[in-house]
C-alpha cells in the first residue's frame, strides 16, 4: 500500500475555491488502484489543507500520474486556488492494530497525520517500535491507522478517528 501526503497551503479568500475544485478529484475512484482518499484544513495552520491518498502500489500511482493526473488536474482548475503544495510518497510499513486504514478512508472523522525525521543509526529501533505500536491494537475512538516510510529516513503516522472528541481525550 502507497500513501500519498499532500499539503498546500491556501489564502484564506481561496479557501473556497480550494474546496470546490477538490470535488473534482471524485474521478479517481475510476483509476485503477485507487483505494481513497481523505483531506481537510489544519487545525494548527488553517490555510493549509493537507490531503491523504490512499493507493494499492507505486505502480498504480505512476500509471495515474503517467495517464490521468494532468487531465483531472486541468478540469479542477485546483491549480489556482493554492500558493505552494508539497506531495510526499510513503511505502505502508504496518498497520495500527488489526484494521486497515484502507477499510475507513470514507468512515473517518478526524483524520490526524504525524511526520518524523529519524537519524539513519536510530531508524531499526523506531521502525520496531512503531511495528510493537500497532500491534498493541486499537484505542478506543481510532477506527484505522497506518505507518508509512520514504527513502529518505522520513516516516509517517496516520490514523482516522470516529470524532474529533474521541482524539482529543487521547490527547490530553
């Protein structure tokens, strides 16, 4: 599994328009290895919308950025609602629990997204320990979470949660 992290940051008069030109990325659940896709506005930084991707493989990913990305991309006109957009690959290295993220990209509430930078000599220990985190199972309100990593000693955490009330008591 493929997870795709995208951020852009929008100027609050475009924010809108950001929105609405999101609703034309409903075409991809017609591509190939598509599996979901969930998004929102950053509680921390409210001009930045940060996107999840969900995708079988990195060859379905490259086939849709190869065929369909540029034609789906132009219709939106997503392209002049944002200021900067950074879009990070990450290769899923294990699950939170027993659930795969991929059955609640639709169902999840909340969705809260974690990026680490770990030194090369440290990178064994933490893979082990996200590994022994998900396997201790799920906390209550979490539906799904999932671990991914990139060549370049970057991870990342995301889980799904039913409420946003349910996240916050974890938290605190």
């Amino acid at each position: 599994m493929l997870m795709k992290w995208i951020k852009c940051q929008v100027n609050e008069e475009n924010k809108r328009s950001f929105s609405k030109a999101q609703e034309g990325w409903g075409q991809l659940r017609h591509c190939a290895g598509f599996i979901g896709q969930i998004g929102g506005w950053n509680r921390n930084e409210p001009c930045e919308a940060g996107i999840l991707s969900v995708w079988k493989d990195l060859l379905c990913h490259q086939r849709f950025m190869q065929h369909q990305h540029d034609e789906i991309f132009a219709k939106s006109d997503q392209g002049s609602t944002y200021t900067n957009i950074s879009v990070d690959i990450f290769e899923s290295i294990s699950n939170i629990g027993t659930t795969d993220i991929t059955d609640f990209v639709d169902k999840g509430k909340l969705l809260r997204v974690a990026e680490y930078s770990v030194e090369n000599v440290k990178r064994d220990r933490f893979e082990q320990v996200l590994k022994d985190a998900g396997n201790r199972g799920m906390i209550p309100g979490m539906l799904s979470g999932a671990f991914g990593k990139r060549q370049n000693s970057r991870y990342l955490a995301a889980s799904l949660w039913d409420n946003e009330d349910s996240h916050q008591r974890i938290a605190d």
